[in-house]
C-alpha cells in the first residue's frame, strides 16, 4: 500500500485521529522551536557564533534525547498517559515564556541554554507518552501501519514547522526580540495539542494496572542495569552489534559535517547574517528530501539485497560523493551533499532499525533501543565536540572534510570485515 493509503486506512478511528493529531501540532510547534534555538544560536546579527558555542547548541537540542529518553518509560508507565499529553504542553509553555523573555532581555546565554533544556526534557516525556498511547487507538492488526505512518507524518510536520519558522522570522525580525516572538509563538500552538489531547478519556491511553510494577525508585535503578545488560548481550551478536556501530560513525560524521556545514554558510559563503540563513535552509529542505528518498528506495534495495550489504554501499558512496561535492567548497556541492548524506544516512537507519528488530531477542529489545537512541543523539553531540577544536573561525578545513568524507568509506570497510559473508537473515553471534 502507499503512503497515503495507507493512512487513510488508520485514519478512520476516532481516537486514533485525535492521538495523530495531537503529534502534528506538536511536532509542528517542535519544528518551529528548534528553528528558533537555531536562528538564536547561529544567526542572530548581535551573536558571533564560534564552532564551541555551535557544539553548546547541538548539545541543548539533543542531549535531553540521550539522557532522559532511557529513563522516560519509567513515568509513562505510572503516570496517566492522557494527562502527560495534557499537562506537559502547558509546562512547556512556561519555559517557553521564560526563554522568551531571557532572550528578549539579552539574558546571558547560558540562562537560555537551560531555559530550552527544560522546554526539550519536556518533550521527551511528551513524544514517549505519545508511542506508548498508539496501541491504545489502533487495532493489533493495524499497529505496524500505524507505526510507519505516524513518525513520518510527524517528521514531514517538524520540517513545515521549521519553515513557517523561517518566513516567520521574516515578519518577526532576525533579532532577538524576532527569536523571543518565534518561542512564543512555538508554546502557543504547542499548547493547542493539549487541548486536542483533553479530548480523550483519562483511561484511554493507559497505563494498565499493573500491581506488581516495581517502585518508580526501583524502575529507575534497574535502567541503568538493563541497559548494561542489553550493551553485553548485543556485543555477543554480529549483525547488530555492527550495524549500530555503522550508525554510530554515520551520526559522528554526520555531525562533524553539519557543523562545518552551518560555520561555512554563517561566515564563509557569506557574512550578511539573513543570506547565510536563507541559504543553509536549501541544505535543510535537500536533507528532508534525501530522508525521505530513502523512505522510496532503501525497502526496493533490501528485497534485492541483504540490509547488511546495503549498509557498506550505503556508507561507501555517502563518504565518495561527500569529497567529491564538497572539496571544492561551493555552496551547490554542500547543497547536493546534503540530498546525499540525507539519502545514505537515512538508508544506514532503515537497514540498521530492520537488524536489530530481526536478530535481537524480544526480551532484549527495549534495552538495546535505549542504547539505540543514546548512540544516535550522543555520537552527534561528540562530534559536535571534537569538530570545535579542529575548524578555523569561518569554518572552511579541509581536514575536517577529509576526516568526515573518508571517515564513511573507512566505516564500510570495517562494517563489512565484522559482518564478513554470513547468511541473510539469520541472527549472527559472535563467540563468547
């Protein structure tokens, strides 16, 4: 079935259209606050935005994901779900307010960085609260449907979020007072999916009564075990065990890129604050297209290769094309890298989500995903990081390309020497 099928399909249930809609808006309002902390952190006219403070903004916007993502499970498992959906918004809202007005006043930065911490640890709750409400809405037959329409929606919603930000920008002025009007603006329609969500029953979304839950204090510690306990049991396995180490490089090298990629259109490209701005939208809108090409075409090449021979050509011609794009340092090269790198990073995800779903024991799963997420959101982060000490002040370095570039070509070879020829489809262990 097509996309658009295939929503229609799940569509038809009452609740479920109003659990769906509650993600729109809130990834919408998402998309909108993340262009804003962006907009703050690398294009503000009064700010001269270093490559350290670029890695603070990356940081702000996804260590809550790594950090808090593995715990969050514990409350939406205690705490009524309907009402995460309902209170949380307006908990946002308040640290929206404040950030907006920690900006409005040129509040030392580091106030805004903890204001939009609070607004992102929020959401984490929010955004498991709302995976963990999706079985109560749709049927079992239709759950995976639903699992592959949802999240899709509700990232083509964060990209429209994201523009209506930009023209947003526009009307509201690049300074900050224009930034404090963005976050304003992202709390209020964010506050529309609380009432959206007080639409449905308390009951409805769960949780379950559970008698023998463990204390929340309990939960809390056996985290941190379990997903000790999910690290060792998937070293012991080939197949998934390489595939998120392939993950974990494409986010590094991602993340190496991304920040050479705004530093160069902040102050190489062009120094005239609006027109860096503008341009590096064009990378972000060529990116969301090669994610969602990757949505087209990764399912077409896994049914005529395995995933794990997919991975290595994936990250292969992601690291070729990059160099060749990109070396010469013009604004078209980094555009068409960035169609590129969406493609092949995407592909590398698709494949790397199947393996682990197909090899990984059941009782495993949960656990091997927190780790999933803390590697995808933190190995950004490192980069981030690590990118700071290596970039001069307008960005452009070979070196970092060259790491970057030949990084994705190095990470196929060692992929493909830890997989080696090994039977499609079977979970592969590695001895103890």
């Amino acid at each position: 079935m097509s996309f658009v099928s295939d929503l229609r399909a799940v569509l038809r249930g009452r609740d479920f259209r109003r659990l769906f809609a509650t993600r729109l808006v809130s990834q919408f309002s998402d998309g909108v606050f993340q262009f804003a902390v962006a907009g703050y952190a690398f294009f503000t006219p009064e700010k001269q935005t270093s490559a350290a403070e670029a890695a603070v903004a990356f940081a702000v916007l996804l260590l809550p994901y790594s950090i808090l993502g593995p715990f969050a499970g514990v409350f939406i498992d205690r705490w009524s779900r309907r009402q995460i959906l309902v209170i949380a918004p307006i908990v946002r809202g308040v640290f929206l307010i404040l950030a907006a007005l920690l900006v409005a006043l040129n509040a030392p930065d580091w106030c805004f960085y903890s204001a939009a911490l609070a607004v992102l640890g929020v959401n984490r709750f929010f955004l498991s609260a709302l995976s963990a409400s999706l079985p109560h809405v749709v049927e079992g037959e239709r759950l995976m449907l639903a699992n592959a329409v949802t999240p899709t929606s509700g990232t083509i919603a964060t990209f429209v979020g994201a523009g209506v930000g930009y023209v947003l920008r526009l009307v509201f002025g690049a300074e900050h007072g224009g930034t404090a009007m963005l976050l304003v603006f992202s709390g209020v329609v964010f506050g529309l999916s609380a009432l959206i969500a007080s639409t449905m029953h308390r009951a409805l979304l769960g949780p379950s009564f559970d008698p023998d839950r463990p204390q929340a204090r309990d939960a809390v510690r056996n985290v941190v075990t379990g997903m000790v306990d999910g690290a060792r049991h998937v070293l012991h396995m080939r197949a998934p065990a390489a595939a998120l180490a392939s993950m974990a490089a494409h986010r590094f090298l991602y993340g190496m890129t991304i920040v050479m990629t705004v530093m160069l259109y902040r102050f190489y490209f062009t120094t005239n604050v609006e027109a860096g701005l503008s341009h590096i939208t064009g990378v972000l809108a060529t990116s969301g297209l090669g994610f969602f090409t990757a949505a087209l075409i990764t399912p077409w090449a896994t049914n005529r290769y395995r995933p794990e021979t997919w991975i290595p050509i994936m990250l292969a011609v992601g690291g070729a094309l990059e160099l060749l794009l990109c070396l010469p340092f013009n604004q078209v090269g980094f555009l068409a890298a960035g169609f590129v790198l969406g493609v092949t990073g995407q592909s590398v995800k698709i494949c790397t989500d199947t393996i682990v779903q197909r090899d990984v024991e059941d009782a495993y799963l949960g656990r091997v995903f927190s780790i999933y997420d803390m590697l995808f959101n933190g190995m950004f982060v490192v980069a981030a990081v690590v990118v700071a000490l290596l970039l001069p002040a307008n960005g452009k370095s070979y070196l970092v390309l060259v790491i970057a570039s030949m990084g994705y070509v190095v990470s196929a070879l060692g992929y493909r020497l830890i997989t080696g020829p090994l039977p499609a489809g079977t979970p592969q262990r590695v001895a103890r």
